[in-house]
C-alpha cells in the first residue's frame, strides 16, 4: 500500500468515525432521538494516535535509488540558497556570525561564511534535507519551526557526548572517536529505527 493510498484511507475512516459519532438515529422504541457513539475529544485523540500508529508502520522506506534522487534535489535546492545567503554577507564572511546574523545562539564567535558551510555542507547533507527543514527561508532568523529547536538541542547532545563521554574511553596515543549528526541521521531525517512519522519538510 502506498503512503498516499494509506492518507486517503485515514482520511476517510476518520470521515467514517465523525459521521457516525456525530448524526443522530432515531430510537424506534421511543421515537426519540439518540447519538449511538459518543465523540469526546479524548476519544476522538486515542483513534486517531492509534490509526496513525498504523499508517506509521504501512509507510515504505526509501529505497536507495529515491534516497538519491531526493538527496540530489535537495542538495541542488540548498547550493542554490547557500550561495544567495553568501552573496548577502559578502565582505563580512569573516566576521562573527552575530554581528552579520540574527538570533545566533550556538555559534557565537564563529566567522559568518563558515556558519553558512557548516549548515550545508554538514548539517543538510547529515538528514538529507535543504534549509527550508529548520528554517524559514527567507527569514533565516525565526524560530517558527520546530525542528530548528530541536537541532540546537542535539547539537548540544552531539558536543556532550564528544567532550564528556568519548574522552573518557581514547586510547592512549589516539585520537579519541567523535560522533556527529550523521553518526545516526545517515542521510534521513530521522535516525533509523525511529517509529515516529517523518517530518514534512525540504
């Protein structure tokens, strides 16, 4: 079954269940009329949790050859932006990216241009996804998404377990190992094994 096949069926198994819980039968004892199912909004939320749950597990996995292709789209997508956004702050690549940039949090003190190459060339590719994912584009400052949040939350996770943890088991005379977004991402928006619905997104 296809993911569209499947969100045509949801779509209308929950018309089902509304219209059932919401138009009235009448009782041929009585006369009187009856709601045969109650829609509480409880109610209404656990069906629908449990059909997405479904849904989640009908959804196919990318094969390798359309990975490519969305991966092929998306990096053309984020050149193309990447390469607007430099235009912008040419001549100030070099200067720290809060002077150049609103609502820096994470990356106070790091010369703008490498901000830029750092977000396509490394955290883009990682999930396999173009700056429209986090960002608004456009305006690169909000916070309107959600996954912007949540990538500053694992940037900092990302750092914990390089500075706090991996040191701690280097063999003596190498380098201690580091992880990065790709370490679990590998290119999908969310890690393998994750049973939560992808995000929509660029």
């Amino acid at each position: 079954m296809t993911e569209r096949t499947a969100g045509v069926l949801l779509a209308f198994g929950s018309l089902a269940l509304l219209t059932v819980a919401c138009v009235a039968t009448t009782n041929p004892g009585s006369g009187t009329a009856t709601t045969p199912v109650s829609a509480t909004p409880a109610g209404v939320a656990t069906t629908s949790a449990a059909t997405a749950t479904s849904t989640n597990a009908l959804r196919p996995q990318l094969s390798d050859s359309a990975r490519a292709r969305r991966d092929s789209i998306n990096a053309v997508r984020r050149d193309s932006l990447m390469q607007v956004v430099l235009a912008s702050i040419a001549g100030k690549e070099n200067m720290p990216a809060e002077s150049v940039f609103k609502n820096i949090q994470i990356f106070k003190g790091v010369p703008a241009g490498r901000v830029v190459n750092i977000m396509g060339r490394a955290f883009s590719p990682a999930l396999g996804v173009s700056c429209g994912f986090c960002h608004v584009v456009g305006a690169y400052e909000k916070d309107d998404r959600t996954q912007k949040k949540t990538a500053r939350v694992m940037y900092a996770m990302v750092n914990a377990i390089n500075k706090d943890y991996l040191t701690k088991i280097a063999e003596p005379g190498r380098d201690a190992a580091r992880v990065s977004c790709s370490t679990c991402h590998r290119g999908m928006m969310r890690p393998a094994g994750s049973e939560r619905s992808r995000t929509p997104g660029e």
